[in-house]
C-alpha cells in the first residue's frame, strides 16, 4: 500500500457548519445531488454546489504540491478519476505546459459544461471501467470520488485506478476517526454512498489491491 500523505494541504480552507448542512439536507436533496446533473453542479446550494465556476484559487496552489512530490514534468501523463468540469487538470496544463492529461466523469453535464480549453480531453465515463488500457498514465488521481459508490463498486473501481496507472495513484475519500467526526462526516455527507472509518478505509484499500497513495476528507 501506498502513503498517507495531505496532497491537498494548499487546498483553500472554509469555515464549514456541518451542524446547519446537515439539518438543511434531505434524501430528497440527496437523491437529486446522486443524479451528478445540473442541479447538483449549477442548481440551488442544498443540492450542490450552488454555482460551480472556475477560481484560480482553489487549485493552483494545490497543483505544485503533486508536481513537487511526483516529480512531473512534460514527459508525464495524468488522468483524473472524476474530473467534472476539468478545473484542476486545467491548472495542471498551465503549470507544467505540455503534460499530457486525461479526465474521466460519471455527469455527461459536467463534461458538456467543462472548462473550455479541457473539453476535448475529457469524457464522459465510469470509474469502474476506465475506457483506457493497461498502464496508460504516470499519475492517476481522484479526489473525493469513489466514494460516491457503494462498496462492492467502490472496489472495483480501485482495481481500474491500479489497472491504469503505470506509476502512481493518489486518492481522498470521506472518513473519519472518531466518533465526533463521524457525526460530522455523516450530518455533512450529500453524495457518498461509502463512509468509513480510517482503519475500515485501509482494510478496503487491501482487499482492493490498491497499492498507491491516499488521504481523507473530514469537514
């Protein structure tokens, strides 16, 4: 197995009330959020994300660090497992011009809304069969994703990010590691259909054969 390591530390924090989400949020709301559509990405906050837009402030700062700590360059190649709209492989492209990259997402509307100069490298697909051969990228990530699958799925899905990778792999699933934050984790919780806890995360990763590196979302 691969490393514990926060990829996502330059990621911008904001203050969350997940007291207050989790009181506005429904099944329905929940239901509506799994379709991945319109209204989860550009509909009404309790259904999403309320708007979802590029800002250079959300992953350009976080993009150096997975350069840095895999040493890519030009010469490399990325896919990201649940790309939607192609944000972050856009600043990946800006920084290391020339890298080869890749997005796969699960929302037809999200690749259709992606990012302009992204769309003719994204598509629309399903994690648990990644329309690429054996080997094909350097780096595949997939940031608070899998997730959104149930378990079985969820498995099978980290069998394709190991198939793919020729390399290295880094994911970030919702997790916790006591009770608090369970309580958190599951009152914050709109689309995951797997929550577990961190030793429950890392049996799954055993199990699943996943052999790359990993983080965890907690609110």
């Amino acid at each position: 197995m691969g490393r514990e390591i926060d990829l996502l530390v330059n990621y911008p924090k904001t203050k969350r009330d997940v007291k207050q989400r989790g009181a506005e949020k429904s099944e329905e709301d929940r239901a509506v959020a799994r379709q991945f559509g319109k209204d989860f990405f550009d509909g009404e906050r309790r259904t999403g994300y309320g708007g979802f837009s590029y800002h250079e402030r959300f992953w350009q700062p976080v993009v150096p660090t997975f350069q840095q700590f895999y040493g890519l360059t030009n010469a490399h190649s990325l896919l990201d497992v649940g790309c939607a709209k192609g944000f972050m492989l856009h600043d990946f492209a800006r920084l290391i011009p020339g890298i080869t990259v890749k997005g796969v997402d699960i929302s037809q509307y999200a690749v259709d809304n992606g990012i302009e100069d992204m769309r003719p490298h994204i598509q629309q697909a399903d994690a648990r069969e990644l329309p690429f051969a054996d080997k094909s990228f350097d780096l595949v990530v997939s940031i608070n994703t899998i997730h959104n699958l149930e378990r079985a799925e969820l498995i099978r899905a980290l069998r394709e990010i190991e198939r793919v990778s020729r390399k290295h792999s880094f994911i970030t699933v919702d997790a916790y590691r006591n009770e608090e934050e369970k309580e958190a984790m599951f009152a914050w919780n709109l689309t995951a259909k797997t929550i577990l806890s961190v030793d429950e995360w890392l049996d799954l990763f055993a199990e699943a054969g996943y052999s790359g590196d990993y983080f965890w979302f907690v609110p």
